[in-house]
C-alpha cells in the first residue's frame, strides 16, 4: 500500500480506512440559524475503488506503513543575501520551520519580513498569494528592501514569472492555474484565513509546490470555518508573542481656545470658525511635530482642506 505526495495525497485504502477518514475530512459547521442545516465540507475525494484523494496538510492520516512516494515540484533558485537580521522570536521560527506551516502572529511582528527569509532560506523559486493589489505592493517593496531585486508580478495584465519571488493575486492565479501549478517550489499564502473560500482553496490545493506556508494574524474564523485550515498547511502552528507594538491609549488635548456657542449659528459654520483660528492651527501642528519627534507616524483628520494645508 502506498501514498503519494503531490499537489494533494493520493493514497491507497479500503472500505474502512476510506469511511474513518472520510468522517476525519468531514466537517459541520453550525449555521447563523438554528433551524437551518449545518454547512459541510468535505475534503476527501475518492478517485476509484481503493483510492482515495485528500489534502496535502493531512500527511498524519497516512498509515505508518505505508510507502510514501513525494512527486512535489522542487524548483531550485539562489537567492541574494538577506540584507537585516531577524529578531529573536523571528529567528526561533526561521531555524525550525523545515516544512509546511501556519505562522499566526501579531500584527507589527513582521510576517511578510520574516516569510520572506524563509523563502530565501528553502531556496525554491516561491508564489507569494496576496488577495489585494495594495498587499501585493507591499509584498513587492518589501522584496526590494530584503532582497534587492524587483519581484515578478502575476496580475494587472502582466505574467511575469523570471524571478526568484513572484506575487500574484489570487483571481488572475485562479483563472492560471494550469500554468502555475508545476512552476514553483514554495508558495506563501498571505492573509490565508481566506483559504476556506473556493478561489484560495483552489489556488492551492492544485499547487504541486513542495513547501506551502500560510501567514495570517488570526486563524479563527467567525464562520468556523478555519477547521479546514491544517488540511491545506499541516498542524504546525508557530504562535510567535506579541511583541513590537505599543499598547493603544487615547490622550486629550485641552486648549483654553473657546468654541464659537449660540443655537443660532449653524454647525457648519462653527466648526469653520475654529479652523481659521490661528492659534488652533498653530496649536494642532505642533502637537502634531511633537509626536512626530517621538517616532510616531501622525496622521491629522480634518474634512478642512484649508486647514490641513496650513498645519503642513
């Protein structure tokens, strides 16, 4: 009996190890509505009689003597030097992880940073799924940065697949998927909370690659859907701590500038009297370049285009 590894498990069976991991596949999520049936997915296929088909994740289903058989693409690549160190906690990661994984951190820990030295350390060209096209642009300023190359990009008209990294988004890499299937060693799945809806799913059930790593800040799902997600990565979860934050407060500001009062004068026209006042203005602004001075990002709100102006 055997099992082969490729873009998803194929793997000999008879009636009864097929029914114990059919119902191990077999998921009921509780629907919003009491009264209404349960959502079900099922993540075993059944190919013929004695094969049945099942998620690359679930290696752990394959009996211990079996004969596993690893037909996953490998496309080796050299990669330039990783230009900055990793913090500890991202190097605990980095040194372990050898397969496929989750990696469920905090936001601000350096997810896209650190999948990226993963990439570089499994040296196998890599498809990097972003979901949106401004994750996609970070993704690509962030290669610059570590790497020093400009990636390829697989979306908004262009197929460019030349380079050690590619980032794709996941429609134009669902409507490819032929093309890409057998084309990359390493896939990384950004926000891959999203893995349970059908495109993402497909995207990378249908990928041979031989290292699939999935990065998000949140594996539970208000849907409950992220029952799924160990189908698709393994149960390896790395939970970094949180770190490289700053706890949120709210600082109040009191100025001794009067608001203009009087039932009778219109909103509007109240709040426009205090963006004119010079004094506000002047107050606002080096607020502003006092937290700037900390190291803070500042970010000044005002539906006043002449006032924002002015505290520039």
């Amino acid at each position: 009996m055997k099992a082969v590894l490729s873009n998803r498990i194929y793997m000999d069976c008879d009636e009864n190890l097929q029914r114990e991991i059919d119902k191990e596949l077999t998921y009921r999520i509780p629907s919003y509505n009491p009264k209404e049936p349960p959502f079900v997915i099922k993540n075993m296929g059944i190919v013929r009689k004695n094969l049945i088909t099942i998620p690359i994740g679930r290696q752990d289903l394959i009996p211990s003597n079996y004969e596993i058989i690893d037909k996953r693409y490998l496309e080796p690549v050299e990669f330039p030097e990783f230009k900055f160190d990793l913090r500890e906690s991202q190097a605990e990661v980095y040194n372990d992880i050898q397969d496929n994984a989750i990696i469920n951190a905090w936001v601000s820990w350096g997810k896209t940073f650190t999948g990226l030295a993963i990439a570089g350390k499994l040296g196998q060209k890599t498809l990097v799924v972003t979901h949106t096209v401004p994750l996609r642009n970070q993704w690509a300023k962030e290669v610059e940065k570590v790497y020093g190359f400009t990636p390829g990009v697989i979306g908004s008209g262009k197929f460019e697949t030349d380079t050690p990294i590619v980032i794709g988004n996941t429609q134009t890499l669902y409507r490819n998927i032929t093309k890409i299937n057998k084309m990359f060693g390493t896939v990384i799945l950004d926000e891959m909370h999203h893995v349970s809806s059908p495109t993402f799913s497909r995207v990378i059930d249908t990928n041979y690659a031989r290292y699939k790593v999935g990065l998000s800040g949140t594996i539970e799902r208000k849907d409950g859907k992220h029952v799924v997600f160990r189908d698709y990565f393994s149960s390896n979860v790395y939970k970094p701590p949180k770190e490289n934050f700053m706890q949120p407060s709210v600082q109040i500001w009191k100025s001794e500038i009067r608001f203009v009062d009087g039932t009778r004068i219109p909103w509007a026209n109240r709040v426009t009297a205090l963006a004119n006042n010079e004094e506000y203005r002047h107050s606002i602004a080096m607020i502003a370049s006092a937290y700037a001075q900390k190291g803070h990002k500042v970010l000044v709100v005002s539906d006043r285009v002449g006032f924002l102006k002015s505290c520039a």
